[in-house]
C-alpha cells in the first residue's frame, strides 16, 4: 500500500515556507506499520500533484489543511479523482478538527475531526480497507449521507519522532524570518488561555495537551539542523516541564538556535526564566502582542495590558532576545492607530514583527460577537490581510490603504536597520501592489 501526503499552496504575505510537521509525523506512522509513504508539500518548487500521482500511485491521499486551503482541496480532489476514482482521500488539520462539515464535498472519503493521527493510524493498520463504522474521530459518507462518528481522545505520548527525510532534502527551502535554514518542534496540542479571537484554543476539544520534555531533548538531539522554530502556540508554562527542559538542553550540551511563543504575561513574570532560555541558544521569541489599546485587549480576553507588553519588551531586551511581535488591526480602530502602531513598532525596535487584520475564526467567541458583520463566505480572505468584516471608523478602501501602507513602511523599516535583505522590502511592495490591485478591482465591479 501506498501512500501520498499532501500539502496544499496558499501564499500571501506573511507565507513562511516551514517544514511541513504534520506530514512527516504521518509519514512516521507509515514507516512503522510497513507502508510506503511521500510527501507532496506544494508549498515548494516541485512535482505537481498530478506528476506526483503518476510517479508514485498511491492507494490513498492524505491532506491537511487550514481555513484558506479549502479551495485548493476542492481542486485537488477532482485532480486525484479523476486519475483514479479508487484512492482513498482523507482530509485533516486544523480546519477540519474545528469544522469538519466545511469538507462534506465530492471527492473526499474521510474527514479527521479529532484523534490526531489515531484514526489515520487505524486506516493503515486495516490496509487501506477499513471498516469505517468502527473508526472515532472520522466523518464518512454512507449511502449518501455523512456519519459524524464519536469523537476521540489524542494520545500526544503515542507519536512517533517525525520522518524528517524530506526536511533534509529540502533543507534550504524551509525558513524562518533570519533562520535561513530551520526545522519545526512542536511540544504541546491546543492553549491553555481562552483569547477569544484564538482558534488554537479549540483544538482537541480545548484539552492542552504536552509532550514530555525528556522526550522533546530526545528529538532535538536527532534534528540535523542548527536553527529551530519551537510551533506550540505557547511554550511550557508548567514551570517544572520548563525546568526539565532547560536542564536536558544543558545536560545533552545540545548547541542549536530556538526561535518560540511565549505570552507577554509570562515573560513580564519571569525575566529569571527568560535569561536561562536565552543561556541554551532561545534567539527569537513570538509574542502575541495583538493590540497597544487597553481597552482592546480587555475586548479580546487577553489578560493583559499596554504596561505587562512594555515590561516584556524591557525583560526581552535585557536577555538579549529578539521579540518578533504579533500585532493585529482592530477592525474597529480609528485611522490614527496605523500612525500610532507604526511609532510603537520604530521606537520598541520590532522590526520582525507581523500585523494581521482582526479576522474572527469561525468557531471562536470573537465569530459570535461579529457574525452578524462578515462579509465574505471565501475562505481565501480569511488570511489576516483582507477584510472579512465591515470596518466602522473608516471605509474599506482607506483601511486597505491604510494596511498596506503600514506594511511597507514596516519593510522600509527592517531593510533600513539591516534585519532583512532589500529583497524582503521587494516582495513587500509587490505584494502591497498586488493586493491594493485585487483591493481596487473589487471596488471597481461593486461600482459598476
């Protein structure tokens, strides 16, 4: 039996090009029960999916996908369909743990609600063949109906290391902002905090779930790469498992760069912990600023506040990390805080930060609060740079300018202080023009 992992395209401006986790962990789980396994990551210059079915023929297709894939899904399915109406074609990720009935379309066999890799496990273990019915965490059609199946429990300490020979291969490909070259480590399943814009939060029932940091030393001594980007949403805030961590990356003298999450609360909290993180090789750290407005953050549930955001800052600074910010644009905020966030961005030195437009994710607190608002059904513009929702302090043609304006002068910004090449500052203007083009399009037919 074989079978072909698939990653599906989607670009837009904050695209990284990042290993692609969730397919070598299933590619492990092939490995260890006897089945053949590739990876089609369409992310990367390669093979088509068409070109990849012919090469390699596979009884099944597994894809994982994310709110914007849907689309490229539909696409795909007919691709593999038509090859041959025989594969099997399963569908999982994130989109479809939360809202499995967006891939109740033609085409696809299986949907993955929740399980982890437990269900697809229990497919290759019936060789391709499975007896449905007796599968937690899938949907499936039966007699032109779809069956939702119980849900079931992830078992996080029964996955296997991730198959990284594609990594390897592709080594220089995958990247993350000044990693050039960088592998990914997730530690944990969904988020202990409940921001009510978050998505990660719903994963797995919102059950958080942690790997065993011994077990995560153990995968970090066999990455055959210098730089890695630790995924979970944020990083171990039991502070015996981050002991344990830090006291196995010193124990194993494991000498490589980590980039990771934390929230501004922890880091204002502990500078002690910071100082150690940054003494095993912690370079970068993602901080889920969202907004510099009090009364936003109380909005959005975050627990936290314009002064705990500058004491992290500060307790990053003094550790010498790099805080990459993640900023967001209230779809409520007056046109002067693009000025005000751009000054706070210069004057904090937040050169690889990232700033999304406020997009509630459908299954979130923040989706019921603004339903009634949203504007598009396409999941395509559910990428954190277009509008899903009606602004109201300005029209949508201003925010839009507004947005991309802010993006390029922030790439002005990391060219001109040497944190990127004139490159970046490059594809940062092509890609403003290329959406203020689609922006006036849209625009142009609404009128007309």
């Amino acid at each position: 039996m074989r079978v072909l992992l698939v990653k599906p395209e989607f670009k837009n401006v904050f695209t990284k090009l990042s290993e692609p986790l969730e397919l070598e962990y299933m590619s492990a789980i092939c490995k260890r029960n006897g089945v053949e396994a590739a990876i089609c990551d369409l992310t990367i210059a390669g093979p088509s999916l068409k070109q990849m079915l012919k090469r390699f023929k596979p009884d099944i297709v597994a894809m994982t996908a994310n709110f914007v894939h849907i689309h490229a899904i539909r696409k795909y399915v007919k691709v593999i369909k038509n090859y041959n109406p025989a594969i099997l074609t399963l569908v999982g990720g994130p989109h479809a743990e939360v809202k499995p009935e967006d891939f109740r379309f033609e085409g696809i066999d299986v949907i993955f609600h929740s399980g982890g890799f437990g269900p697809f496990e229990q497919i290759l273990k019936a060789d391709g063949r499975p007896d449905l019915t007796s599968i937690k965490g899938i949907c499936y059609q039966k007699d032109g109906e779809w069956i939702h199946n119980e849900r079931e429990a992830f078992d996080i300490a029964s996955l296997p290391f991730p198959d990284r020979t594609h990594l390897y291969k592709n080594i220089r490909k995958y990247k993350y902002v000044t990693m050039k070259s960088c592998a990914i480590l997730k530690t944990s399943y969904s988020c202990p905090h409940h921001c009510n814009y978050c998505f990660s939060t719903l994963l797995n029932g919102g059950q958080y779930l942690c790997r065993d940091p011994k077990n995560v030393v153990e995968e970090i001594k066999e990455i055959q790469c210098e730089n890695i980007w630790i995924v979970d949403d944020t990083f171990y805030v039991d502070k015996k498992k981050l002991d344990a961590f830090i006291e196995g990356i010193k124990e194993e003298k494991i000498k490589k760069k980590f980039s990771l999450y934390f929230r501004a609360d922890f880091i204002a909290a502990n500078p002690d912990y910071m100082q150690k993180l940054s003494e095993i090789g912690v370079t970068m750290c993602a901080v889920g600023l969202e907004v510099i407005d009090d009364e936003v953050l109380e909005k959005y549930n975050k627990k936290s506040s314009v002064n705990i955001i500058l004491r992290a800052l500060e307790v990053l600074k003094e550790c010498n990390i790099t805080c990459i910010g993640l900023l967001m644009i209230d779809i409520d905020a007056p046109k002067s805080y693009f000025k005000r966030l751009y000054q706070f961005i210069k004057k904090h030195e937040l050169y690889l930060s990232t700033i999304s437009i406020l997009t509630p994710m459908p299954g979130t607190q923040q989706y019921e609060i603004y339903k009634e608002r949203i504007m598009t059904s396409d999941y395509r513009k559910w990428d954190f740079v277009h509008l899903t929702i009606e602004p109201t302090q300005m029209s949508k043609l201003v925010f839009y300018f507004n947005f991309y304006a802010l993006y390029v002068k922030l790439a002005m910004l990391i060219v001109k202080n040497k944190v990127l090449s004139m490159k970046y500052l490059l594809s940062a203007v092509n890609a403003s023009v290329t959406y203020w083009s689609e922006v006036m399009k849209g625009f142009g037919r609404k009128k007309g």
